[in-house]
C-alpha cells in the first residue's frame, strides 16, 4: 500500500545508525539523490560508529533545508528483526541488548514523544531511544521515522540508481538481521521483491572476513586479502578445506558450515601468520587465492539461480562483498549475464541511500534513475580554499590551469594531492580527492605505497580516458567506480607498469569529460606530454585516517607526509 506523500516537495533522510559501522547519512528529495557522506570523514576515524549527526547536518545544508521541511527519516536496519535475531540466540548479553531495545524505560521512552511532530507508539520510542536518540536528538522535533530490511536497503541502492526498468539483485555482506545473502527481483524501475535468502550462518561475507582474520592483515582488510590472491596458486586441497563452511559444488547454495566459524591449525594445516611472515609467503598467498575462488564459485551459482528465477540477465549488485571487484567481473563476464550495475558504496554506509530511496518508492516517488558518479559530499569553493591557505600561512600560487599543471607535475615524477570539487561517497577516490602519479614509471608502485604507509605488496589502481578503455582493456566496459576489474592486453602492460597487478589485472576507473571535466583534462593533458592517456589514481589519505574531506585535511595529509604537490581547486601548494 503506498504511503500519501507528506508534502509536494518530499524530501527523505537517509540514517544508517551509530550501533554500526561506517555511519552516514544521505537526502533523497522527490525520488532523486542530493547528498550522502559518511561521518568518517568529519571525526577523521576510519569506519566510523559514531551518531552521524555531522552528516545530517551536511546533507540539510546541501539541500537547503531544516528538519523541519523533512518528511520522513528512513534507517536501514528494521529493529523487528534484529529482535527476532536476538531472541534466538544463546548470548545472554545479546538477549539483554534486544530486550532493552524493545521495553526500555517507560518514563525514558515517554520522555521523547516531545522531540517528534507527531506523537509515535511505544514501540516507534523504544526503537529511537535505542539505535537514533545520539543521531537525532538536536534535530527535533523529529519527523516519522521508517525502518527497513537492511538488505533491502542494499538492494534499493543498486536498483534504483541502475536506470533499469528489470534486474535480477544481489545484496551479500557479512550479515543483515537475520540473513547474509539475498536475491531479489527489480521490476518496473521502482518496485523490488524477494525471491531468495540464505542465514547469517551461511554469510560468504563472514566467510572471507575469517580467512582475512587468519592471514593477520587487520581489521575491515578484506579488500587486502582481495589483493593478495594473485599471489596464490590453484590448491585443491586448500580449496576443499574451506568447503567445509560454504561448498558452492552442492545442489543447495551453500552446504554450511561444519566448523564453529573459524579457521584452525588443525584444518588448515599451519597456523595463523605470525607478524614476522610475509603475507606473500606461498601457504597465506595460496589460502587468499582458494578464498577469492570458492567466492568466485559461490556468487556464480547466485547468481545464475537469481537471473534464472527472474528473468533479466541485468545484474544490480550490493553489500559488502559487491566491493570484491574481481568476482563483479566474473559475474559479469559470464554466460547469463546481460550487463551488471554495482552501486560504488556497496558498504554498510552506503544503504542510508538505499533506506531513503526506498521511502520514496514507498510513497509513491520516481525513483529510478542512472548514478553516472559518487560525488555526492561537501565542496569548497576556491574563495574558501584560499581563506584557509592565508589562515595557515601557507605559500600558495594561483594556478591558470590547474589540471595541465598538474600534468606536467605528474610527468615529472612527482606524486601529488589532487583536491577538487565535492567528495565521493564510499572507499574509492574517484578523481576528487585522489593521490595521483604517473602509471608508466614501474618505480612509482613501490613509491606511491610508501607515501601512503601501505604494504609494498598492495596493487594500486588507474584512472584513464573513457575513450581510451578499449585500447587498455580486455573485454572493456564502461567503469565508473572502479568496482570491476579486467585484463590489461600484453602490449600495454610494460606502458603502465605501475598500474597492472602480478597477474595482469587492473581495477580501472574510466573518466567520462561530462561527468567530471577537471580530472578528464587532466589526464587528457598527461597524454599530451607522455602519450598515455592514464593515470595512477588512489585515494587521498595516508595510514589507517579516512579519506581527505576538507582543505584543512587535505593540507594536514600533505605535509605530513610525502606528497611532493598539492592542488587544492585552482591554487598549487608546493614542498
């Protein structure tokens, strides 16, 4: 039943809560995404579980708005559920956590009917009280606030802003409330169904999160362990272990698992790596390649049942583990795929886009539509940036042209600090506050790693001309947000060596001049001088600090470390 819109103007907040990690928030208004950030970016501590009351404040600034003029507030994690999860489960702890979530104090809980417009129920109370009182608090008086499956809210996000009328969805992470892997169906632009779910207990998420565990390389390093497999050789017999947690071979998805959820001395047959190995060492480099195939294997066999079941060889695609580019384009080099749309913040943070957008569609908005970018976070004009730059006594030029400068900086071996335009949303820097150097000098690998105080070993990644993607480009696509990864053709692979990982794969970006003409000409100006249309592109932060979000953070990162150039908008800092 669709909901009566609450104004003609309607604009929803998205909230993913601070129980979690990485908060965030976005704002949907009439169908359509204004803004989104994670509140990593303004307390500067990677993966954030802190209220994002900065991000709400950012996205009511962007849209020109108060919470008065909100319609409705939308969280992606549905209380009811987790309830469910929790009544069921041993840990007295976690029993006492749903229950104190679900009764509360009733003299806490009616103390908050003063903070919303209109008075909520019990229950509505004993929910803000628990997952958004922090968050939400200083914004009252509060509108009504709507809770959402987490998975659909991941499913919402790569639908929606697929632009296609049909799909078959994939939402996969380490958990939602009560499942870990869903397919759904997308239909009309606007309208999505479920068709299948697994448990948590057979979460592939949770899967690759335990190997990572056990190769030691840090928390949230999932994407290290993605990196590392093509180190690894084809071993069966490590293969055939971890089939004892989720065995894609079976007539079922997932046989599940045998194991108490954790990887053994006894299993694996060696332990887990001590700090003083190398993690390119051949039985932790062989145990990240069987990982990346059995979810390789698995995300197939999902795959192929969910377009089997709906119908539409288009393949919307989010979660956590939809960041695993190497298995994206597995999936989307297959034989049933048509095409496959992975939403860039695939991450936990990205599904307040997907619970917001989700309300919309709920009440009855449009909101299909194709995300051509991520720029969705705070931008700073050049009067701005150089108010800053005076305020720190720092020396600066005017640049003329910041992009062709750059360029030449680049060409010149130099390793910079690119700064322009509003911030991205999700892990990748996409052109706006990005580290950049030149992809044709194989020293700058090694190099750009030590400036960023990352492993020698980690590959780094291109940004290139969209025109140019099938001259560097195995089976080329289009890749917007460096969520795919392809083969770089033998002949090109010596022109940019620092871009190519050990078994020639790259995870490109490729650079469309209208959807962000700065960094298009920039890269068409490194051509100019070296007649390569790419360039080495990471993301602007040094060590485990989140992404650069401000010129303060950006000239912090910048003399802290061993950048040699910054750019910040149209002024040059120079070492």
């Amino acid at each position: 039943m669709l909901i009566p819109p609450f104004s003609t103007l309607m604009n929803i907040i998205g909230v993913y809560p601070h129980w979690a990690h990485d908060t965030c928030a976005a704002l949907v208004r009439d169908g359509k995404l204004v803004a989104a950030v994670e509140e990593e970016r303004f307390t500067r501590r990677k993966h954030s579980t802190e209220a994002p009351v900065n991000s709400i404040k950012y996205c009511l600034s962007q849209g020109g708005i108060s919470m008065q003029q909100v319609d409705c507030i939308a969280v992606p994690w549905h209380p009811g559920l987790l309830l469910k999860y929790f009544a069921s489960y041993r840990d007295q702890n976690l029993l006492y956590f749903g229950l104190n979530t679900a009764l509360g104090s009733a003299g806490r809980l009616r103390s908050h009917k003063a903070k919303f417009r209109k008075p909520p129920s019990l229950k509505e109370l004993a929910y803000y009280d628990f997952y958004l009182k922090d968050a939400l608090d200083q914004f009252a008086p509060l509108p009504p606030i709507r809770y959402y499956e987490h998975h659909r809210a991941h499913a919402a996000t790569a639908f929606y802003l697929s632009g296609w009328k049909d799909s078959s969805i994939i939402t996969v992470d380490g958990a939602g409330e009560l499942n870990a892997t869903v397919s759904w169906k997308g239909t009309n632009g606007n309208s999505i169904s479920k068709m299948h779910e697994e448990p948590r207990s057979r979460s592939l998420g949770d899967l690759y999160s335990i190997v990572s565990e056990y190769l030691n390389i840090g928390w949230a390093a999932e994407g290290k362990t993605m990196g590392l497999a093509p180190y690894g050789k084809p071993d069966g017999e490590m293969n055939g272990k971890l089939y004892n947690f989720i065995d894609p071979r079976k007539g079922r998805w997932f046989e599940g698992r045998t194991y108490d959820g954790k990887l053994t001395p006894e299993l694996m047959g060696f332990p887990p790596r001590p700090k003083d190995i190398p993690v390119t060492s051949q039985n932790y480099a062989n145990l990240a390649y069987a990982v990346q195939t059995v979810l390789e294997e698995a995300m197939v066999k999902v795959a192929r049942d969910a377009v089997g079941e709906s119908g539409s060889g288009n393949i919307c695609l989010a979660g956590g583990v939809a960041l695993n580019c190497t298995t994206n384009s597995v999936l989307l080099n297959s034989d049933f795929a048509t095409d496959v749309f992975v939403f860039p913040a695939a991450n936990d943070g990205g599904s307040a886009v997907g619970a917001a957008l989700e309300c919309a569609a709920e009440m009855g908005e449009a909101v299909s539509q194709r995300l051509e970018h991520a720029y969705w976070g705070p931008s700073f004009p050049d009067e701005k940036i150089e108010a800053v730059l005076r305020e720190n006594r720092v020396k600066f030029e005017k640049c003329g042209d910041a992009s062709g400068e750059a360029a030449e900086a680049i060409a010149g071996g130099k390793v910079i600090g690119w700064f322009q335009g509003r911030m991205e949303l999700g892990p990748r820097a996409l052109g706006n506050r990005s580290i950049l150097a030149d992809p044709t000098r194989a020293d700058v690998w090694e190099r750009v790693n030590e400036v960023k105080l990352r492993e020698k070993w980690r590959p780094l990644a291109p940004s290139m001309l969209y025109e140019a993607r099938n001259e560097y480009l195995e089976k080329p696509h289009e890749s917007p947000f460096m969520i795919l990864a392809f083969q770089v053709p033998e002949g090109k692979r010596k022109e940019i060596p620092a871009v190519v990982h050990v078994d020639g794969s790259t995870r490109p970006q490729t650079v469309k001049r209208e959807v962000n003409e700065p960094y298009w000409k920039l890269i068409k100006s490194l051509e100019s001088i070296n007649g390569t249309p790419v360039v080495l592109n990471t993301s602007f932060n040094v060590g485990p600090e989140p992404v650069v979000c401000t010129p303060q953070d950006a000239l912090r990162t910048f003399y802290t470390s061993q950048l040699d150039e910054l750019y910040l908008g149209g002024y040059a800092v120079r070492k």
